[in-house]
C-alpha cells in the first residue's frame, strides 16, 4: 500500500478529506501493509476535518486540524490508528471573520454536536473480519472545545471526543480503544459526554489508558476511561477520579 501525504485541506463546505472504502487489509492481513494518511491539514470545513467511513488497518499518522465541526469522524471503520495530530477548536480568529462576514457558523443543523474526535462505540466487524481494535490514539492534543457559551452556543454538545449513535447492535460499548500520551486541554474537565454517550446505547465504556495521561492529578502511570455507573466504577473502588 502507498501513502497519502503532506496534503492540505481547507475551506469547504462540506468535508476537507473524504476518505472511505479502504479495506485492502483483508487482501493482505499484513499490519505493516496499510493505507498510511501523513501528515494531512484540514481547517475551516464547514463539517468534518477529516470524515474515515468503512476504513479497516488506516493509520492517521501526522497532523493538525482547526476550526471544523468535527476534527476527524471515524465511522464504520475498525482498526483504526491516530498518532502526532494536534486537534484545536475554533479559533478566535475563525470566530470573528465567521461573525463580521455573516457567514456560515459551526452547527448548522440543530442536531449537529461539536467534537475534535468523532469516534465508534462498537466494532462494526465482527468474527473473522475483526481486526482487533476499534482505536489507537497515539501522541494526541485536543483543545478549544470548552467555549461553548462564547463561541458556539447554538450547539447541543461540545466536546473533545464523543461518540457515535451509528451502530447495528447498541447496547454495550466493544470498541476496544487506547490512548497514549493524550492530552485534552478543557477549563471543564470534560472528556467526553457519557450521558450522551450512555443515550447511544454505551453504558459502559472502557478505553485503556496505557500511560496515565488523562488522570486529573497526572501520577497515574496507566488506567482507563469508564462511565460514571456504580457497576463500572465499582470495581475499581477508591481508584476512580472523576471528570465534568
């Protein structure tokens, strides 16, 4: 497999990179043969940075995203790897052209949620077309999405990730996820929405922590993400700190 690089998007009215149908992992089955995306720019697209629909083994590897709706959707994909991408709100720059030139404004559709990462909640292969992950993210600074009130308050949702409602069997979180060296910059302490994500069909997250980075006191060296439920964060016992 080749790879798609050093390529920038911006400015369109729907998404900057629409990626989909890369499935060559099943020709393969070959970790180290992969469709790579390095080193990609999306800003100012009036919906995704970056939209990965029914991708399997693609890794995102490089880049920076600012001023979209989502940053990166990824749906109907598995397998999926996001490394050294730096994910910014909007910006105040952004902000003021959108208001002085009356022009098109995040959340169009009042349905619409404002997120950096746009993530699955469960896997969407199964058997032996299951690659063995749902998401790897790897190196990863999320930031600017807890302007709600000054920035986008026609928006029902901002977060730094959220989930997906698109699934064929809802009822428990299976994306089997990790993060490393991830680091979200919210005044909140938000990190995701697990009301929402609970209203999906996801009560019951889990996503591996593997180096701490996203314990409030920063000294854990490993953990997880987990709803807020008695039986998810019973277990653990005193361990448990929570988010917004």
């Amino acid at each position: 497999m080749g790879t798609f690089k050093d390529n920038k998007a911006h400015s369109n009215f729907r998404q900057g990179f629409h990626l989909g149908d890369f499935e060559q992992f099943f020709q393969f089955r070959d970790p180290n043969n992969v469709p790579v995306f390095e080193n990609l720019s999306a800003y100012r697209n009036r919906e995704q940075g970056i939209y990965a629909y029914n991708c399997v083994y693609c890794e995102f590897i490089g880049g920076f995203l600012s001023d979209n709706q989502k940053g990166i959707e990824i749906r109907r994909s598995d397998g999926i790897t996001v490394q050294d991408f730096v994910i910014q709100g909007q910006t105040e720059t952004f902000k003021n052209y959108v208001n002085d030139k009356n022009s098109h404004k995040l959340c169009g559709h009042s349905g619409w949620t404002y997120e950096g990462i746009h993530m699955m909640g469960t896997m969407w292969r199964l058997d032996h077309l299951d690659p063995g992950f749902g998401l790897r993210l790897r190196n990863v600074a999320l930031s600017g999405f807890d302007k709600e009130k000054e920035y986008y308050d026609g928006c029902p949702s901002t977060e730094p990730i959220g989930l997906s409602a698109d699934t064929h069997y809802a009822a428990h979180f299976d994306y089997k996820s990790s993060f490393e060296n991830v680091t979200i910059d919210d005044s909140r302490d938000v990190i995701l929405d697990g009301c929402r994500a609970s209203s999906y069909g996801y009560p019951d997250i889990v996503i591996t922590d593997t180096n701490g980075s996203l314990d409030p006191d920063k000294i854990a060296s490993n953990g997880a993400l987990v709803s807020n439920e008695p039986y998810m964060t019973g277990l653990l016992g005193d361990s448990c700190k929570a988010t917004a």
